[in-house]
C-alpha cells in the first residue's frame, strides 16, 4: 500500500505539477486568512473579522478541491500507465 501511495505521489509530480502548486496557493491563502481572522478579532473590529473568516473559509475550500485532484490520481495513473507503455 505505501509503493501505491509513493507511486500516486511521484506521477502527480511529473505530470500534474500545476494541481500541487494551485493546492500550496490556496493553502498559504487559507493561512494567511485565519492569522488576519484572529487578530481582527482579538482587536475587537467585527466587521473585517467576517470578511476574514469568509475568505479563510473559500480558500480553505480550494485548497481541499485541489488537494482531492492532487491525491485521486485518476488521469495521473492513466497517463502514466501510457507513458510507461512507450
């Protein structure tokens, strides 16, 4: 099971390169989001707090898509079994 996971992991970096830096984006986004959600709320200014936590919550939500698309592998392993093939 660990070589399959391993496998997965190397064809997404070959081949689908673009998922796992769209995915580090998101997730630094997300970060950013929730560090600016508690300060803004420590400081006590409700209104940019909710503007905060909204886009923690939309970045949070891409960052989980991309990282599906990055750990499915369904057209990484396709493309690799071609390439493999050749």
């Amino acid at each position: 099971m660990v070589l399959y996971s391993n496998y997965i992991c190397v064809t997404i970096k070959e081949i689908g390169g673009e998922i796992v830096k769209t995915h580090k984006y998101w997730a630094v986004g997300a970060l950013a989001c929730m560090v600016a959600t508690f300060y803004t709320g420590f400081r006590g200014k409700m209104k940019e707090h909710k503007i905060f936590a909204i886009g923690a919550m939309g970045c949070m939500l891409f960052s989980v898509l991309s990282g599906y698309k990055m750990i499915s592998g369904k057209g990484a392993v396709k493309k690799s079994e071609e390439v493999e093939k050749n």
